[in-house]
C-alpha cells in the first residue's frame, strides 16, 4: 500500500478526469463536481457533488470514480467516496413587479393545452418523486377553475398564515402544497373571470411561503389562457413539460401549446406521453387503448426529447382517488416504475438547461 507521501491530489484530480458526464461532455473535475479531498496514509476519499439528488448516473459515476482512482494509482488503500448534490439555479426570477415568497431555484410547468390526458397525476407524481430522492419542493396548483391536488394528494386542511402575512403551504409527502382547492369549500365552483384567476396565481407566487425551494412545479391548466400568460410573463420559467395522450386529438392540442410558449420563448424540456399503453395483470397482454407512439412523433418534430411513456393502470386511478401518488402506493408497479425514471429525467434536462446558461446569467443568480 502506498504511504501518504506517495499519493499526489494532482495523480488524483488526473484520474478522475477520465470520468464524463455524458450530458456536459466534460470531465467531473472540470465541471467542478470533486470537492473536499483528503488523502490519510494510502487512503484517499472525496466528494462528488452533482447538480441533482435525482441524477440517473449517480451510482455510475461513484463506480467509475474509485475504479479510476484505483487504476490509476496501484497499491491504493480505501477509496470512499461520497456522492451529495446542490441543485444549480435556473434562470429564476421575477419578470414583473411581482416577489417570490422564498429562494425558488427552478420553476418547471407541467402543461398540456388540453384536458383529460392525466396532466395533474404526472405534475403530482413528478414533484412527489423529486422530494423522494431528497430534493426540496413545491407544487402550486394553477388549475384556478378545476383544482385537483388536494384530492390527488388526500389534503384534508388548509394552509395557516405564517410571519410577514404570508401563507403558509400545506406540507404532505415531502412536498410543500398550495391549491385554491385549499382555500375553498370542497363542493365551491370558483366563477372568476380571467383577471381575478391571474391575480389569484400572482398571489400563490408571493403571498405564499415557499421558503428554500429546489423545483417548484406548477400543474397549469388546460389551454393557451389567461393563467399560463401570467405565470411566464411573471416569473422566469425553467422549463416546460407538455403532457399528451397518444391519439391525434390530443396531440394538436399540444403543438399549439408548444407553439404559445415558443411565442414567449419558454423552452419546452420535453414530451411526456400518459396513457401510453396498457399491459392486462393477468395474462401480460399489452393493448394500445389509445393508440401509441404519438408522444415520440411528436417528440422527434418538435425537436425535443420524449421524456417518458406512461402505461395506463388501474392503480393510477385508484392511487389518484385515495390520495397516495402511484410513486409511494406502487413504486415498482410499471406507472410507478415510469413516473420515477420521468422525474429523473426532468431533474436532468434542467440541470443541462442551467448548465448552458450564459456564464455572466449564472453569476447573477449566485448572488
């Protein structure tokens, strides 16, 4: 074994150069992913701190780190090392005169332009399993007219007011929640006209405690209205994620809610197509209700990545009934299975979207 004197942090650092990140084409040192060396006798660990706790690599780049390590110095004790995350900021902010109420990191969208494709389960299961893999998160219900987090989430009360006169979310699978469902009767019809509903989402920007936030997701409402105009033209949207279904209808729906957010340049992270298929529990027979393949079309013309396919099973419904996610009631049921590897995948196009930040944005985001 090697003594201390023999181990160099420079023959180290070099190593583990040989690491890529397959995103950023670059090397874990250069990305400035090592910290916290120290080498005691022939041992050596470190951190590797990504820009996710949700990274989809993170047990292949701590495999490749010590097998890097041990290749390149022969005769080297124990190598630990560790694996965290700091989630980057995006290009968050406010656009108008309008105060986040917290340090919101990413704000990502989940949209659809058109109702019934399942938009609020996989805005739900997405935040749901972003908080499971210890991210900090939020989830602001903008559907003004048609709330359904509370239900989805088996929300019984409503938020409390908290210092400073703002509101605090309601706090429920590590997620912290705000919904107009919250501040409603159950049964309450809200007949608002579009500037009320748009002073409504403004007020769950900055009246609501949102505190220290990695993502905060907004389930949009259906459409190219009022409600989508005022949260892109109010805060600085990470990223969007557009929800379909497999079949033509639906599909159109999205172009033209790709196209809206085109318009004021809010870029689209991705497709995620719901419902995608059904597999039947008892003999394994898979049967395209909805036709398939719409997602990935529609993927490959845009221009953006199909980010997951999600099968559709009895469970997602009975889930979204009894208020337990399909990602914490079924996690290894394939909806379950698919909605974990979706949140990954998002966590990872936000990190590259950060990342491709021009340098002089990504100071005035640190400070």
């Amino acid at each position: 074994m090697n003594d201390e004197a023999s181990i160099d942090k420079g023959a180290v650092y070099a190593a583990l150069r040989e690491v890529k990140d397959p995103d950023f084409n670059r090397d874990i040192v250069d990305l400035g992913f090592v910290r916290d060396m120290v080498i005691s006798g022939g041992d050596v660990s470190f951190t590797i701190e990504l820009t996710t706790p949700a990274c989809p690599v993170k047990d292949q780049f701590k495999r490749q780190a010590e097998e890097a390590v041990r290749a390149a110095i022969p005769g080297v004790g124990r190598v630990e090392v560790n694996m965290t995350s700091r989630v980057r900021h995006g290009p968050g902010g406010v656009i108008g005169d309008v105060e986040i109420g917290g340090d919101v990191k990413n704000i990502i969208a989940v949209a659809s332009a058109k109702g019934g494709v399942g938009k609020s389960t996989v805005a739900v299961n997405l935040a749901v399993s972003l908080a499971g893999f210890g991210a900090k998160v939020g989830l602001c219900d903008a559907d003004i007219y048609g709330p359904s987090a509370p239900l989805l989430l088996g929300i019984k009360k409503g938020p409390m007011m908290g210092r400073r006169g703002r509101i605090l979310p309601v706090e429920t699978k590590g997620i912290k929640v705000i919904s107009i469902g919250l501040l409603t009767e159950p049964d309450a019809a809200v007949v608002w006209r579009g500037p009320l509903a748009s002073g409504a989402l403004k007020q769950f920007i900055s009246d609501v405690d949102w505190g220290e936030l990695d993502y905060l997701v907004f389930d949009m409402p259906p459409g190219t209205g009022d409600i989508p105009l005022t949260l892109v033209q109010t805060v600085a949207v990470t990223g969007v994620v557009m929800v379909t279904t497999p079949q033509d209808i639906a599909l159109a729906d999205v172009r033209r809610g790709m196209r809206m957010f085109e318009k004021v340049e809010v870029p689209v992270l991705g497709i995620v197509e719901n419902m995608s298929y059904y597999t039947c529990p008892e003999c394994g027979h898979r049967e395209e209700i909805f036709d398939h393949g719409g997602g990935r079309r529609m993927a490959d013309e845009q221009g953006v990545p199909l980010i997951a396919e999600v099968p559709l099973g009895l469970g997602v419904r009975a889930s979204g009934d009894s208020g337990e996610p399909v990602v914490t009631s079924a996690p290894d049921s394939p909806a379950g299975r698919a909605f974990t590897t979706m949140a990954q995948e998002v966590a990872r196009l936000v990190a590259v979207r950060n990342e491709a930040l021009p340098a002089t944005l990504k100071v005035e985001m640190q400070k």
